[in-house]
C-alpha cells in the first residue's frame, strides 16, 4: 500500500464529518458496472443515516491527503433496514447472528493497492470484537453476455472465495434504485454471500 494512503476506522456518528464524500465516492463508483446508479443524493442520506445511528457500525476510510478516495461499511444485521434481514429470518437465522458488510468503494486510481483485503479484514476483525459469528455481504449480478458488460471486466467472485465467502443459491434481496439511462427506478435482485462461523 503506497505510503500516502491513511487508513481511518471509525464507528457509528464519528463519521458525519464524511458523510457527504462517503455519498459522492459511493455516486461515483456504482455508476460503473455492474451498478449502472444514476446517483440520488436522498437516498445516499438516508442509506448512510442507518450505519451513524449504529454505535457498533464501522466505517474504514482510505484517504490520499485530505480527500477520501475509498470506503468500506459494516453494521450488525439487526441494526439494518428490513430489506437487508427479511432473506435470513426466511431462512431461520437470527440477525445477532450476522455482521453485514455494506459496500467497498475505492476510485479507479487507487486499486491494487491491497485496499480490498484491507477493507474486509477490518470488517472482520470489527465482527470477531463485537461476537459475531457469521458475516455476510450481496452484490449484484449480470448476465455473462449483458451487451453493456464493459470488455475484459472481472467479477470479484474469486477475492470473494478466496477469503472463504460461500455463495448463496437461495438468500436474496431486492433494492430499487435507477440506473444510468432508465425512464425510471426499477428493482434489482442481489446475491447473499456468507462466511462463518468465525473461528474462535
């Protein structure tokens, strides 16, 4: 990790100082593949406003100088909202069971860096201090032959494996949000992927 990166770790409100530029730098990376997000800063607000409410939450923030270029959230699943825990309590899991990792975002500039492994093994460390035994995350996914699917993109399925998450063939979730060039917002299915329980 080049040595102008800062790494900052900080739980529930002490982040509203960056709440803003964590909303811009999560605009700015899902509009890419696989998101295709339009941006929509109300939501943006109130998505964030779930993870400072949490006293347990964790935001990882990478900065280069004074500007973040790179965050990663996490928050116990009982604190999230009802779209995130209705697929575990179908399934029968109980949310203080599951430490949920929201997003990892990191402009283009600053990847391969080693931030990714940074990011989660925050995260984990932060659900292995809170008791957790079980973390879990979702993410997106596109048809192989999707025409938009930009040339020689790589999916994260491997990083993901490769730090022992399990794909899930039957824990999803469903987000509305508007993608680049769409009349309107419509509903996107996500795929659960967990990793648990911790070791002791």
């Amino acid at each position: 990790m080049s040595d102008a990166l800062r790494i900052e770790r900080l739980h529930g409100a002490a982040v509203t100082p960056h709440l803003d530029a964590v909303a811009a730098l999560r605009i700015a990376v899902f509009r890419d593949w696989p998101y295709r997000y339009e941006g929509d800063v109300t939501y943006e607000a109130n998505y964030l406003a779930t993870y400072a409410r949490s006293p347990r939450s964790l935001f990882v923030l990478a900065f280069d100088g004074g500007s973040i270029v790179g965050a990663s959230t996490a928050v116990p699943l009982a604190d999230e909202v009802a779209a995130f825990q209705k697929p575990f309590l179908g399934r029968g899991v109980a949310l203080d069971r599951v430490f949920y990792f929201g997003e990892s975002v990191l402009l283009p500039a600053w990847r391969g860096q080693g931030l990714g492994h940074a990011f989660f093994d925050a995260r984990e460390a932060r659900a292995r201090e809170l008791g957790f035994d079980t973390t879990a995350f979702c993410a997106i996914e596109r048809e192989a032959h999707d025409p938009r699917r930009p040339t020689g993109h790589r999916d994260n399925d491997g990083f993901w494996r490769k730090r022992g998450y399990v794909r899930q063939d039957d824990l999803f979730c469903s987000l509305e949000w508007q993608e680049i060039g769409a009349p309107r917002p419509h509903m996107h299915t996500l795929r659960f992927w967990l990793r648990g329980p911790e070791p002791a």
